[in-house]
C-alpha cells in the first residue's frame, strides 16, 4: 500500500524539523512541508533544511499579498484590537495557512495535515478551527502536542535523528509576519520585569531614534490605505515603508498581559510600527467621516471582530456578517490623514476628505458661520423637558 502522505505547516525552526521526522516515523507516512511566505521568512534556508530532514517535497507559497489585502486591510477596517492593544498578527495568518495547508491536502491527496502548536496556545485552536471549517473531513495531528517533550528531550531526539539544532537560539519565541511580531517566553514571563532590548528587533528604542519628527501623508480610499506621502504604493510595499520608518522612530511597542482563548494568561510582547500607525491614521480619518452612531457602532462590531479572529473563527459567517456591515461603513472613508512620527509616538497631526461631515461653516466662531444660534433655545428647550419633569414631579419636598 502506498504511503500516507502528510502535509505539515514549516517554519524551519526546531520544532517542525522534530515534526518532519516525527510524523514519518509514528505515522509511516511521506511529508510534504508547506512554508507560507507571510513576510519575514528566510526562504532559502527553509526549503533546504525541510529535504535535508527528509520531506518528500518543500513547498513555498507567497502569500504576502493575500494576507495583506484579504486578512490584514478587512481587520484595519473593522478596527480589531484585541483588549485594545494587540494588533492580531499571528492570529490574522493562522487562516490563511491553514488555507494553504487545506489546498495542498487536495492537490498531494493528503488525509492529513500537521503542525508544530504546542497544546497551550491559541494558534492550535486557530488551525484546528480553520481546517475543520474549510475541510471538516481532513485530519490534523498536532506532534507537539502529543509527544509532549521537555525542550532538552525535543534537542535529544533533534541529534539522534540528524536534524540541525540551532546553537545561538533566542531566549524567546518568536511569531512574525507583515503585520506584526510577537514574542513571549524567557523573561518576559515575568510581568513585572521590563522588557529586555533583544525582545525587539524592528522598533528602535527611544534613546536612538532621530531627534527630528517625520510626516507621512497616509491616503485611503473607501478605509483602505492606497498611498504615502501622495503616491499610489501597493499594499505590500506600503506596510513594509511603514514597518521601516515607523519602527525607526520607536513606534509600535506593545506590552500586554493577554488572555489566551485556553484560559490562560500571558505576557505577550509585540512589535507592530505599520499596524499601530495605520489604525491611528484610519481611526482619524473615520472620525471626520462616519456619524456618531456610525461610530458608535462600528466599535462595538471592533471589539467582537478581534475577540472573533483572536478566537481562530475567521471562516465563520459571523465574521463574514460583520466584515459586510464594516465595508458598509467605509463607503466613504476616503482621504488623508498627515501623521508626525516622532520619540515613539504617532500623531495625527491633520485629515481631510472629500466626503467629510466636518463642515467649517458650521463649526466656526469666525464670520461665515450658518449655525442657526437661536434654533438652539427650542432644542434644549425640548431636550430638557423630560429631566425638568423628573426634578418636578419627583423630587421629595
Ligand atoms: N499571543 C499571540 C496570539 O495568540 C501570539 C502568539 C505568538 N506565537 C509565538 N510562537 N510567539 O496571537
């Protein structure tokens, strides 16, 4: 009978390199690693190291446009912010690889699919999820979470096994694609002891940023940024010009105390210059272009959109529901919004737009002004009728 064949999400680092051999061995299967390129991979080291290891085949897939146009821009528009600080990097691409995964499972004729979670994070919750909802019928194996090894016994079977254990490995773990990077483990385990400078690697610390402001002129149309500094750039060229400056004017630090989907609660540090500079920029720019109870609202739906995508349930009609109202509301989200980027903070130092409901006749205590001042009196008139009331027939004499 033929092999199985396994499809595994492949990072390159040690414990999907566990992985590969792993499964070949408890499940005498073939593997057939999958990489998707979301941003930040070393590609040409990952695919070797995948057949040096052993894997039938090592597939790359760039899914850095998909990611940023279908995952990352839906989420900027929605607001979501998870317990108003973390931008949702890693939990905006667990579905889009488990995507991939459940694609490749049908072009390789796979009846599984694996990878490397371990058993106390969200990320297993969000593949497992993603899969079951896109292909209830395909198997997913989670080794690590199964073998349940300490890191030495993972080194161990690592050099029995001949699969190349880093020796300069970071202290801490480390997720990160466009969008964002998130980092936990090694001291930051500890909640009150402040972050270490290793912890970050795309934002400068305050003490070496440039002692002059830049500003960015950020162009949306209908919520989606199409343009820096009056010229079109596409989405994938836009976030990493905003990574770069952004991160090196200090902008985009998050320490947070988060709690995980499994109960838990961790200390997560994040890096997100892009993410944190576009949300302010589009916040802004919705403020002169939604109604207040457009507003209003919209927050609510921010909130349960990142509970939603932070809790692996991207593929739910749910958030197909809310993703609708969200680009009902951007309609006209269109304009510019001029941001100062300086000493690690982003500051929205001007907007306009085109469909503004800012209207300057009205708001005015110049000469100009078409505010009808006397309408006032009838209106508060009416306003205040029914606490008038209340002091009048409640208040105990
Ligand atoms: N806590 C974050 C989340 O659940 C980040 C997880 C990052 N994973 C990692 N290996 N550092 O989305």
């Amino acid at each position: 009978m033929d092999k199985e064949t396994i499809i595994l999400a492949y990072s390159g680092g040690l414990d999907t390199s566990v992985c590969v051999r792993w499964l070949q061995e408890h499940h005498n299967a073939k593997v057939i690693t999958l990489t998707a390129d979301l941003g930040m991979v070393d590609l040409d080291n990952v695919k070797s190291k995948a057949l040096q290891i052993g894997a039938t085949e090592a597939l790359i897939i760039d899914g850095r446009k998909e990611f940023i146009e279908s995952f990352v821009f839906p989420a900027l528009k929605a607001g979501a912010i998870y317990e108003e600080r973390y931008p949702l990097a890693t939990a905006l691409g667990r579905p889009l690889i488990a995507k991939y995964m459940t694609e490749a499972a049908i072009k390789f004729g796979a009846t599984s699919l694996a990878h490397g979670c371990t058993g106390k994070g969200n990320d297993q919750v969000r593949m497992d999820v993603s899969v079951g909802a896109l292909a209830p019928d395909l198997k997913v194996i989670a080794p690590v979470r199964e073998w349940g090894w300490s890191r030495d016994e993972e080194i161990e079977y690592a050099l029995q096994h001949n699969i190349p254990v880093e020796v300069k490995k970071s202290r801490f773990s480390v997720d990160e694609n466009l969008w964002g990077r998130s980092v936990e483990a090694g001291e930051l385990e500890d909640p009150w002891e402040e972050p270490p400078e290793e912890a970050y690697a795309w934002t400068q610390p305050i003490s070496r940023t440039p002692d002059n402001p830049v500003y960015v002129e950020i162009g949306f149309v209908k919520g989606t940024p199409i343009s820096i500094d009056g010229e079109d750039m596409p989405p994938l060229d836009l976030v990493n010009h905003l990574n770069s400056i952004a991160g090196e004017h200090g902008i985009g630090r998050i320490d947070h105390i988060e709690n995980r989907l499994v109960g838990i609660k961790s200390r997560e540090v994040y890096e997100a210059p892009a993410g944190l500079t576009l949300f302010t920029a589009h916040k802004s720019l919705e403020s002169l272009t939604l109604s207040k109870n457009q507003s209003r609202l919209k927050q609510l739906i921010a909130q349960e959109y990142a509970d939603v995508v932070y809790n692996g349930l991207w593929y739910s009609a749910h958030r197909r529901n809310m993703d609708a109202y969200v680009e009902s509301t951007q309609q006209n989200v269109t304009g510019s919004v001029r941001i100062k980027l300086y000493k690690g903070n982003c500051i929205v130092v001007g907007r306009k737009s085109p469909r503004a409901l800012y209207s300057h006749k009205l708001a005015t205590y110049e000469r100009g002004d078409t505010f009808d001042h006397r309408a006032s009196e009838g209106f508060i008139s009416i306003y205040g009728l029914p606490i008038r009331t209340e002091t009048r027939n409640q208040t105990e004499l």
